[in-house]
C-alpha cells in the first residue's frame, strides 16, 4: 500500500482518491478553496461534486500542500488544466526525486500552447510523470462502476508501476508509451464534445452527432499524428473510447455547454451555468492556434472557435461545414 497526495479535490480528483483509499492506500487530499476542504473535513464526503458517496478511513483532508505531500510516495494532480503550472510550481518544494507524478487533468495551456507533460518537465526536468486519461465521469468511478482507462509515461516501468496501484476489480487500466497520443487524445476530446452538444441542442438528431464524432477523431489524430502521436493511440480508450463517453453523457461538462449553445444560450453564459470548468473552450483556442503553427487543417475546431468567439451562429456553422468541398474519406 502506498502513501499518496492528491492535489485537487473536484470531481475527478475526488473519485480517484475514493478508488484508491478504498483499494488500502493512504490518501490525503489537498484543495486551494479553504471553504470547499472544511466542507469536505466537516461532511467526510464532496457534497458539492459528489453527493452521497461517504469517505472511507484511509481518506483524509490536508491543510497544506506540504501536508499533503509528506511521506507520500504517488503525488496526483487533480487541477484543471489552466492552473497545473501553478499547481505543480506551489508543489514543487515537496516533490521528492523518487515521488511518482500522476496528473489526470485534460487540456493544452492556452499561453504557452504546452501539453502538461511538458509543463512537468520544463519545471522538473527529472519528473516521474505519467498521464492517466480515458473514458471515465468522476460520477461512476466514484461509486465504482466498471471504468477502463490508460495511463503513459516515457518508462513503461512506471507505468506499469501506476497500473499496479491503481488497478481495482472496478477500475482497469492498461499502459501506452504514447504521452502525446494520450495526452492530445483526452485534451482534443472536450472540442469535438463541444460540437456534439452544440448539434444536439439545435435538435440535429443521432446522425449528425455521429458525423461529428467520426470526423472529429480524423482531426484529432491529424493534428496528434503532426505533433508526434501515434495514431494507433487515436483508435484506444484514450481516443475514441474518451470521445465516445464525453460526446454521448449529460455528465459531460463540455457537451451540457454545447446544448446550451445549440439553444442560443451565449458561449460565456453557458460557461457559467455549468458551474465547473468547461476545458473545452480553453482547448479549441489552444488547438486553433497548434494548428494554425503546424499547418493542419481541422474544420470542426475552426467552426466551434468560431461560435464560441461570437464570429458565427451555430447554423451558419453547420451550414459552412456541409457545404465545403467534396472530399474523399481516405
């Protein structure tokens, strides 16, 4: 059994810490929101992310970072992906040369352009790190419903070391040497699930939804395959199974954003109705700009950094897209 900090208490980074206390491990969780940590010490469960689901013994809250990574063998960042810098630099003092890195947030820095990965190394260049990514809504991992995902390292060593640690009998993991496959995969998902929201709430039916998806992993590995990826990484639970879950399920912020945006609910009024972080807006400015640098053509990111841009309408987007040049698929 391990000792493990999580930094990061929302959703996600919530469930992941039930999952592995509840395996035997020691977690502490450490949070920047000070009232959102007494809530969580008060009610020994996330009522406000995760309601019902009771924290078990080996679960307890931290004051500070440094409490919550000392000792600790596996240190978890559970940020959203625009404040992992900060999170990792705030960390960095307590980040021992032989602690594992695991950061399960999703999304490319929007200043810099970075995948997180080389947020990590450019701050410890020495850094542990893997990325845990794929198919998985904190709301079924925390109550430890069957979830299968990958996690990727530059050591297929200390991924199979993470595999070990968190692998249960509800939580599968497999390993894929593939950072940048796996990282861009579970980033460029939130755009294309955007779209599928977006098309669902102008009543645009199963068709258009599946067209959205199926083209949208064409742009996904197009610019990951640009960028380095392997495009194999595009067709597992990184690529599509992630794009599956995050373009079909009301748990999904980015698709709850895009319905609101399909009914005519302005791009910045959806955002703050969701309530949480809606990494998808972040990511399609981001991988507007990556391929705009690399020279790839990805027409779905261009419409929805055009919606949420206040440039076009949704139905001129729609429009815009069926009506490009014809084009064979392969």
């Amino acid at each position: 059994m391990k000792n493990i900090g999580v930094i990061g208490a929302g959703s996600w980074g919530t469930a992941l810490a039930l999952t592995l206390s509840n395996k035997g491990h020691n977690v502490k969780i450490w949070d920047l929101n000070k009232e959102h940590l007494e809530e969580l010490k008060k009610n020994r469960e996330n009522k406000r992310y995760l309601p019902g689901i009771s924290f078990g013994p080996n679960l307890n809250m931290a004051d500070t970072v440094e409490e919550a990574l000392s000792g600790a063998d596996v240190a978890l960042f559970s940020a959203p992906a625009q404040h992992f810098r900060a999170a990792f630099q705030g960390a960095l003092p307590y980040l021992k040369d032989d602690m594992i890195i695991v950061n399960v947030a999703k999304g490319i820095e929007q200043k810099t352009l970075k995948r997180m990965s080389e947020i990590a190394y450019e701050i410890k260049p020495d850094a542990k790190y893997v990325v845990l990514s794929g198919p998985s809504h904190a709301e079924e991992v925390g109550l430890a419903l069957p979830t299968t995902v990958a996690v990727a390292s530059r050591s297929l060593e200390l991924a199979q070391e993470v595999q070990d640690i968190f692998m249960t009998e509800r939580f599968r993991i497999y390993t894929n040497p593939d950072v940048i496959g796996v990282e861009l995969g579970g980033a460029l998902k939130n755009i294309i699930a955007l779209g599928a929201g977006i098309s669902d709430g102008m009543g645009y039916g199963d068709n258009a939804k599946a067209a959205m998806m199926t083209r949208g992993i064409v742009e996904i590995s197009r610019l990951g395959e640009a960028l380095g990826a392997n495009p194999h990484t595009f067709s597992g639970l990184a690529g599509i199974g992630d794009l599956i879950v995050t373009c079909t399920s009301m748990h999904s912020r980015n698709r709850r954003c895009g319905i609101m945006i399909g009914e005519g609910v302005p791009p910045k009024e959806a955002t703050e109705k969701v309530g949480m972080v809606v990494e998808g807006m972040y990511t399609t400015e981001a991988a507007y700009e990556l391929a705009k640098r690399v020279g790839v053509e990805m027409p779905i990111t261009q419409s929805i950094y055009d919606i949420i841009n206040d440039r076009i309408d949704p139905k001129q987007a729609v429009n815009a897209l069926m009506t490009r040049d014809r084009k064979p698929e392969a």
